[in-house]
C-alpha cells in the first residue's frame, strides 16, 4: 500500500459512509491484501470519502489568461460543494480521477495553485527577488551602467591609499616611539615626553597586540611616576590604562601595590573604591565602606608627615558621606556628620541630627491610606518606601528609652562610624568640614564656579552630586536685582524638572514630610554659627545661611502656590528674634538679607500700591545707621542692593543720588592696589572659604561704579563696560598665579558683572553678548547664572544652545540645562499657539501639540544617546562628558524617564535600567525608578538591593500582613 492512499495509481477504493450504495456498485473495493490485512486488524479504520479531482491542466494551460483561471476555479468549487456531483460524473464513465480526501483525514493535499504567486507585483515584500537591474531590457539604461562602472574603482583607489597612509603613519609611529625612549633614557625628567610616549603607544596598538600594548604602557607610567611622584596627569593616565586592560579584582591589586608607596595619593584611593562601588559584580555597602575605613585609616596615620592629609581626608569623607546618601543609609550618614562635628566641636552637643517621636507621629496615618488604597503592591511598596525614607532619615539618639519602635537599622553607634571621619589636625580646615557638612544635606550652595571648585571633588571620577536641589541655587543667593526675575519658563521648567526627580528627605514643598526636613537643616546652621562663635566672619557665614534658607522656602513655596500669610508671618518673627540677639545687632549684612526677603515676600512688581516699601524702610533705616561709620562693605552691598531695587521700580534718579557719594575711580584704585599686593605677598594662600559668601569690597566698588555710569549716560554701557575691560588689565590680573583662587573668584564676579550690563535696558545685539557668555562659559563651566542665561537665549538655534551647554564640560549641570532648554522651548511654543484652537479647531490643535510632544521627547532622547558609547557618531568631547555622566544617577534617570511614554517599549526601557545600574548599582534611586518603569522586575530588583544591602524601609512581606489587617 502506498504511504498516501490518494496517490494509489488512481484505483478507487471503497467508501466509508454505506449509504451511499450506488457510488459503491460503480466502484470496486480493490482486492489489495495488505488493506484487506489492515482493515481486519483495525476495525476503527475507514477509508476517506471519495472526492472527485478534475484531470491536472496542461503546459498549455498555464498561459491562460487570469479570467479563465477565475472562471475554472469557480467551476471547480460550485462541482466540489455539490453533493451529487462525484455520482454524476461516476456513473457517467467520464475521464475524471477520483481522490480518497475529505474533512476527516488528518491532511489536505493542495492542488489549486495561488495565483497571488505567479506575478512579481502580488508577492509579498520579503519574498519578492532583488535583481540587479544591469541591463538596458530591465530599464537601468546605459547611463546607471556607466556610472556605476566609474564609482567601484574609484572607490578600490580610496582604499588603498587608505591603506597606504595607515602603513605610513604606523612606521612613523614606530620611529617616533624609538626617538622618546631613547629622549627619556636621558632625560627621564620631562613629564612632556612620557605622556606623547603613552599616546603613542595607544596610537600604534591593534587588535592582536592591544594586551602586549597595554602592559608596556602601564610599565612605562610606572616607570614615568618613579620620577615625577605625585603627578596627577600621570596617575590618572595609569588609572584610565589599566582599567581597560584587566578585570576589576586585578586593577585593585595593582593600585594597593602603588598605595604601599604613594599613600597619599587621592587619585589612587579614589580608583580604588570604584574599583568595588562602580562595579555591578564587586559593589556591595559593607565591602565598599570597608575600604574607605582602611584608606581613612592609612592617612590619618601619615599625616603627620603630609601637610595635605587633612584635606585629602575631607576629599574622602565628603565622597564616604555622598555614597551613604545614594545608598539610602541616610540613619548612619547623619549619625556620621554628627560625629564629625562633635571631634571638632567637642563642647556642643547636636541634637538636630537625632531622630524625636513626636515628629514621626504622622507617619503611621500616612501609611494607612496608602495601605486601604488598593493600589497594586509595587506601587504600596514604593509609596510606603518614600514615606519611611522621608520620615525615618535620623538616627535615634544613643540613650535606652527613644519612646518609638525602634528599627535596629536606625540605632547608630560612634563605634559604627567612627573609622569613616578623625578629628582635624589644625583648625584651618574647619570651615571646609562646616560647609561640606551643610552641603551633604542637599542645601544649595554653590552659585559660582570657584566656590564649586573649592568644595566638590573632581566629577570626573566619583561622580557629581545626585541632588536636584543643587538647580535652586540662584533662588537663595540672587545675584542682582536691577534685572526682573528668571523668566517665567525657565523657572517652571526648573521647578517641574525638581519635583519630578527629588528623593526624600528633601526640602521640596511636594515632598510629604519636608517641614521635618527644613527644621533640621535650620538648626544645623545655627548650631554651625555657635561652633565658629571665636571667628566672627565664619559665624557671619552660617547667619547669612540660614538666611538664605528662608528666601528659598519662599520662593519654592510661590512657584508652587503655597505661600500662606502664615508662613510669612512665622518667618519674619523668627529673623527678629535672630537679630535681636546681641551678637546681630550691629551686623549690616544681616538687614540686608532680611530686606531682600521682604522684597520678594511682598511683590517684586512695579508696584502703585508701594508694596515693596517695608524693605525700603529697612533699607533706609540700616544706611541712616551706616552714616556714623566709615564706609566697608557691609554699607557698600545694602547701598547697591536698595539702588538696584529702585532701577526695577523705575526710580532711575533716586538710585543714581544714593549710589554718587558712595563710589568713585579713587576708592576702586585703591582698592585694587590694595588686593593686588595682598595677593603678591600671599600667592600660595587659597581664598578663605568665608570670603566667598561675605561681601567683597572691590567687586560692590565695580558694580556701583557701573550702574552710576549707566544711569548718568541715559543707559549707555559703553563708559561701564570699557571701566570693567580696563579694570582686567590691571596688574593684579597679570601677575603671574592668574589660576589662584582668589584672582580666579574676582574674574568669575567680573564676568558676571560684564553679563549684567548687557543685559539692562537698551540690550545690545546677541553678536556682543555671545562672546562675553562664550568666555565665560569656558572659564567657569559650573556657574549656574551663566549656564542659566545659555539655556534661555530664545532668538538662538537650538543646535547652537546644544553645542555650547556641551561644550561648556559641566557635568550633570549642563545635561539639565539642556533639558531646561528644550522644555522651555515647547512651553514657549505652546502659548504662542494657545489660540490655534479657536483658529482652526480642536483637531487641529491637538494634533499639533501632539507633534510638539514627540519633538521634545525626540530632542532629548538625541541629546541622552549622543553620549553613550552606542552612538557611532559620538565625537571626543562627548566621550569624554560620557566618563563624566556615567556615574551620575540623575542622567540615567532622566534618560529612562525619558523613554518611558504611552508607547513605551518595556525591553527598551529594561536595557536603559541594566546599563544604568551597571555604572552605578549603589544608587537607590535607580531601583526605585526602575520599580516604577519597569514594573515586570519588581521582584528582581528587590533581590538585588538586598544582595547589594542597600537600604530598604520596608518589606513586601510586611506589607501584605499590614494590609490585611
């Protein structure tokens, strides 16, 4: 029997239905032994019913037109569906071949062939042939066939001399590398040649001899360091090589082999623990505080004989607390800036950094809503998450009854911390210890780039901060009020770009829980005033803090909407009763900060109703008071900030009267005589770290001098601009040490001033402003007023705002001002088109604030994947700014925030979050993140904090107990 019975040689076989009869009297039940074998062992089996098959077409046939085709398959199938069709044809004796085939057997034999596949134009697209049209029949024509024949030797040419010039320049290579070793043989001294000898070794590597390569380099820098210890280039040259070349484990033996002999190298020890934090494999909490513990130990111990090790282990406490805080152990930093402070102030005692009961009462109904809300888990999970981490940031107080269920997470002892901070050697770097503390609690300091310079490490290895709240800075140190405040774009953009990525505990008045936080960060500063209570400037310092402090609370509290007559009135009682003590009395700077809150409290706008007089009377009082003394700064700041306020009212001639008796071309020389020989006597000595926050004589003498040169020519900027180029050509801007801090923070203040005066009434052209902004930019990259002033330039292109915020290297501070400017763009776009609806309808409308969306979503997903190494395209810079950002949480969670939309690829997303918590798996902000984006990993990433011991408030299990009760 054949395997298919409907191919059996065309013989009929008997039906299986015994109905009917007559189709088997024409039919005989062919006499084949082995079906008759089969049908006795196997009762169940039964032949298919016979169907009746039209003979097969000829050659001929398939030339038909595709009509007749049509019409035949209608015939085929009217004779198919017939039922009396196949006994007709039987009993007819027609040439017809019949088929043992119908519905029941277990398969079809398809004969009716697709005429779908019979012509190019009906085939799908992925099966269609590619042909190459080469010839004239096929429509390419002699024309293609020439050209084409012209490119391919062009193109062999182009390699080959490719290939050429690679051969060439390799042999040069190679001689060149000869001619430096020998150099260097002879003179080992010159840092210059070692460093275009590392170069060129990277130069001439390739794939097969890239490990030979590497490791002669690293020799060679060996080699280099034994004679010029110490050089930072050279050592971050090591660090960058052997990174590239060997596994992480082997890296960290290598730098505790060049620690034995360089203990006080910071760039050393910094490579080293991110050998184990910026690993995913390696990173764990203990692990990592482990090493900070030994590399703290080892300094502490060899200092004695290094006048820097102080400063260093600043460098590493600031670094030690920075990682606490992105891992969520927010209990052990607080409990370690406690510490801290209390080895170097032992006579006080800092309650503010202890947890209370009473302030965490409103944490348990907080947790009930959430609980009842019938949220799925991962959202409960990581709302309760937030809630404990804003409320549950301090450690408890070290005494046996703390009247609060205690979580032995939060119970810190000194024995826990105390190998992470040693008391100071000297008391010069007190002042550093204070402000990196203050720092460290997310509160804005750093307006200016030397001022950033001064306090923050390198970005380039650690990271920079993960703090949101360091954009707000221009809202608590205001740099001029004669300009009206930042535009209403730029500051809603800010605002909603700090609401959407803050972690608690912070200050932000969308985060629940921040009045805990405010009262916190409050009583740190002025417990900070009382530990500098000997050095009267540094006291001045913490005052003019928490000063600050309130302008902020009430300007973020505006911005959202939330300003109270309460609030103001229980902020202004508090600075009275801070300067009716006896030590503030006398202070001018103090009312001036306190007029400046008035100012903004009340109305900044050109007011009838004289809404800003209450801090013109403070001003006046504290000028009429100033009389009595000679004029210094204090006097100078107050004069020029009350002038400044009465330009924005409009009142022109009564600031020029009160600005005339209080600054001149005299007192300005001899001021700047009087700076330039204090920094010729003195060029090693940094700027004290207070003078960067109190007023400076010879930059409030500029500023005076150039609006009274402005009012008096009836807005010209020509006199005030040519005083400021003259005053950088004086001699205390030559000298020698122009990279000193202190000639290096007049420059920055002069720069700024420069900006102002461009930006009065009467603007000039863009062309003048942009080479001042271009200079600056490059100078001091982390000045915020200057990357403020880049990202809102509205006449300007927006590839040529992308390129000088890139351009500018800094850091995270300008990936979020470019991110500023884009969104700032479409809200300005936005309102220009606020009547398309009324215009040209709803749909229209919509549609295009639809595209506008995808526009900004597009521009910044470009300017996210411009940096990773991905991007084939990718320049230099941009790799370099890449080394930079990679180890920021804030550009990876702005990237995966980014991505993620109504039509949102999870795997897309997914990757985002395994390359963002590959270079920085100890930021907990991630996780939450991705908890948030990537839903389908919950329990994943809940595995992988608790294998990396990063902090966790709660647990899914105690929540679902929780939530049944």
């Amino acid at each position: 029997m054949p395997l298919f019975p409907a191919y059996a040689n065309n013989e009929p076989n008997e039906p299986p239905n015994a109905s009917e009869a007559h189709r088997s009297q024409q039919l005989p039940v062919p006499t084949n032994a082995v079906t008759g074998e089969v049908l006795q062992n196997n009762r169940s089996f039964e032949l298919p019913a016979l169907v009746l098959v039209p003979p097969q077409p000829s050659d001929s046939d398939f030339t038909s037109s595709s009509e007749e085709s049509a019409d035949d398959d209608q015939d085929n199938l009217a004779d198919n569906q017939s039922s009396g069709a196949v006994g007709n044809a039987v009993a007819a004796g027609g040439e017809q071949r019949i088929l043992e085939f119908d519905k029941d057997t277990g398969f079809y034999v398809d004969k009716k062939p697709n005429n779908a596949y019979l012509r190019l134009p009906t085939l799908p697209r992925l099966s269609r042939p590619n042909y190459k049209r080469s010839k004239l029949r096929l429509g390419g024509g002699p024309r293609q066939t020439k050209q084409r024949a012209k490119q391919r030797p062009r193109l062999r040419l182009v390699e080959e001399a490719a290939i050429k010039t690679s051969e060439e320049q390799l042999t040069q290579l190679l001689e060149r590398i000869q001619e430096l070793k020998k150099l260097l043989a002879l003179e080992p001294q010159d840092e210059r040649n070692w460093l275009e000898l590392h170069q060129l070794l990277g130069d001439s590597a390739t794939k097969s001899n890239r490990l030979a390569v590497a490791e002669q380099q690293l020799h060679a820098l060996e080699t280099a360091m034994e004679q010029h210890p110490g050089n930072e280039k050279l050592l971050q040259c090591y660090v960058a090589t052997a990174s590239v070349t060997y596994p992480d484990s082997q890296v960290a033996s290598k730098l505790e082999e060049l620690l034995q002999r360089q203990p006080q190298e910071y760039t050393l020890w910094t490579a080293l623990i991110m050998t184990t934090q910026g690993t995913m494999a390696r990173c764990n909490v203990p692990d990592v505080l482990a090493i900070y513990s030994k590399c703290m130990e080892r300094l502490f111990r060899e200092r004695d004989h290094d006048e820097r090790a102080d400063e260093l282990m600043l460098k590493l406490f600031h670094n030690c607390v920075l990682f606490l805080r992105q891992s969520a152990n927010t209990p052990q930093m607080f409990a370690l800036l406690n510490l801290a402070l209390e080895l170097n102030a032992p006579h006080l005692q800092f309650d503010c950094l202890s947890a209370s009961a009473q302030d965490e009462r409103p944490l348990v109904d907080y947790e009930e809503l959430v609980l009842r809300s019938g949220m799925p888990m991962p959202e409960i999970w990581t709302r309760i998450e937030r809630l404990r981490q804003a409320y549950n940031f301090l450690p408890y107080p070290q005494q046996a009854n703390v009247g609060i269920a205690v979580d032995p997470r939060r119970c810190i002892y000194t024995e826990d911390v105390c190998p992470y901070i040693y008391p100071l050697k000297t008391q010069t770097y007190r002042m550093q210890l204070l402000l990196l503390v203050v720092q460290l609690t997310k509160l804005p300091l750093l307006r200016t780039h030397c001022l950033a310079e001064r306090l923050c490490t390198r970005i380039d290895q650690i990271g920079d901060s993960e703090a949101i709240e360091m954009l707000l800075a221009g809202l608590a140190d205001r740099w001029t009020y004669a300009l009206p405040p930042k535009s209403g774009d730029y500051m809603e953009t800010m605002m909603q770009l700090a609401r959407e990525l803050y972690v608690c505990p912070s200050f932000m008045p969308q985060a629940i829980g921040h009045e805990l936080y405010e009262r916190c960060i409050a009583k740190l500063l002025l417990q900070c005033s009382e530990v500098c209570a000997a050095n009267e400037a540094q006291r001045q310092v913490f005052i003019i803090l928490w000063l600050r402090l309130q302008r902020l609370r009430l300007q973020l509290r505006k911005l959202c909407g939330k300003l109270t007559p309460q609030f103001l009135k229980e902020t202004s009682d508090s600075q009275r009763s801070l300067l009716r003590q006896p030590a503030n009395r006398q202070v001018i700077c103090f009312y001036t900060q306190v007029a400046m809150f008035e100012y903004e409290a009340l109305g900044e706008d050109k007011a009838e109703d004289s809404r800003p007089s209450s801090a013109f009377r403070v001003l006046d009082q504290v000028l009429v008071m100033a009389k009595q003394t000679p004029l210094d700064a204090d006097q100078l700041q107050a004069a020029v900030v009350y002038a400044e306020m009465l330009m924005a009212n409009d009142s022109r001639d009564a600031a020029l009267k009160l600005l005339v008796p209080l600054a001149s071309r005299e007192l300005l020389d001899a001021e700047l005589e009087k700076v330039a020989e204090l920094a010729a006597k003195t060029p090693a000595d940094p700027l004290p770290l207070e003078q960067y926050f109190l007023p400076n004589m010879l930059t409030l003498l500029l500023r005076a001098l150039c609006l009274q040169l402005y009012l008096q020519h009836n807005s010209s900027k020509v006199e005030a601009l040519a005083l400021l180029e003259a005053t950088l050509q004086h001699r205390l801007f030559q000298l020698p040490q122009m990279e000193a801090t202190r000639v290096r923070f007049l420059r920055e203040q002069i720069c700024e001033l420069q900006l102002l005066m461009l930006q009065l009434p009467r603007r000039c052209a863009l062309s003048e402003l942009l080479p001042h902004l271009q200079h600056g930019l490059h100078e001091f990259p982390r000045n915020q007023t200057l990357l403020q002033l880049c990202s809102t330039l509205d006449t300007t292109q927006w590839i040529d705002v992308r390129s000088r915020l890139k351009q500018t290297k800094a850091g995270i501070l300008a990936l979020l001002h470019m991110i500023i400017a884009a969104r700032c763009r479409f809200l300005r776009h936005q309102k220009s088109h606020s009547d398309l609806a009324v215009t040209f309808g709803y749909q229209t409308a919509a549609l295009d604030a639809k595209l506008q969306e995808d526009y900004l979503r597009n521009r910044l997903l470009s300017i996210f994947e411009s940096f990773l190494p991905t991007n084939t395209r990718r320049t230099k810079l941009e790799a370099e700014q890449y080394a930079v950002l990679r180890r920021n949480s804030l550009y990876w969670r702005c990237y995966l925030r980014c991505l993620s939309n109504e039509r949102t690829s999870f795997e897309q997303s997914k990757t985002c979050l395994l390359m963002a918590l590959d270079e920085c798996p100890w930021d907990k902000a991630l996780y939450m993140d991705g908890v948030t984006y990537v839903p389908q990993e919950f329990s994943n990433l809940q595995d992988v904090m608790a294998e990396k011991q990063i902090c966790t408030f709660a647990i899914p299990e105690e929540l679902n107990v929780l939530r049944e009760a």
